[in-house]
C-alpha cells in the first residue's frame, strides 16, 4: 500500500467518484466509507493505516513533485461536487 502507483490511486479515486456522484450529496460520502470499511475488512487491512497511506498521498499534493493525476482530483472535487 506504501507504494501504490499514484497514477492508479488517482483513477481509482475518480472511478469511485464516478460511481457515487448521481447520489444525493450527504449520502456521496456515507456510501464510500461503507463501501471502505467493508473492503477493509474483506481484505484484513486496518483503516487507520489505509487512512494514514492515503494522507500522505494527499499531503504530497502539495508539493513540487505531486501527482498530477492526485490534484486533479482533489480539484474536480472542490470544483465539480462540491461547488456542483
């Protein structure tokens, strides 16, 4: 998990959006985070590690060396669902 591709994340990411955003916005998240916690425990990973990997995904973001593919969703997020 460490060292998933970035690339990756950021289209699983959008494809999870993708699949939620026809929905009312206070069921968007609540949806994901059955869906997370389920997969989690599915797969034996804890979520406060999935959680901590996926923050420093995003704090990277803020760098120089970002993921484009990472700020584009965050972007597409603040823009499109939450301003949408």
């Amino acid at each position: 998990m460490l060292n998933a591709n970035r690339f990756k994340v950021a289209y699983a990411a959008m494809g999870t959006i993708d699949g939620v955003q026809t929905f009312d916005k206070e069921v968007q998240p609540l949806g994901m985070a059955v869906a997370f916690i389920l997969m989690c425990e599915a797969y034996g990973v804890a979520a406060p590690d999935v959680f901590t990997a996926a923050g420093n995904i995003i704090v990277h973001t803020e760098t120089k060396d970002a993921s484009p593919e990472i700020r584009a969703v965050k972007q597409y997020i603040q823009e499109e669902l939450a301003n949408g």
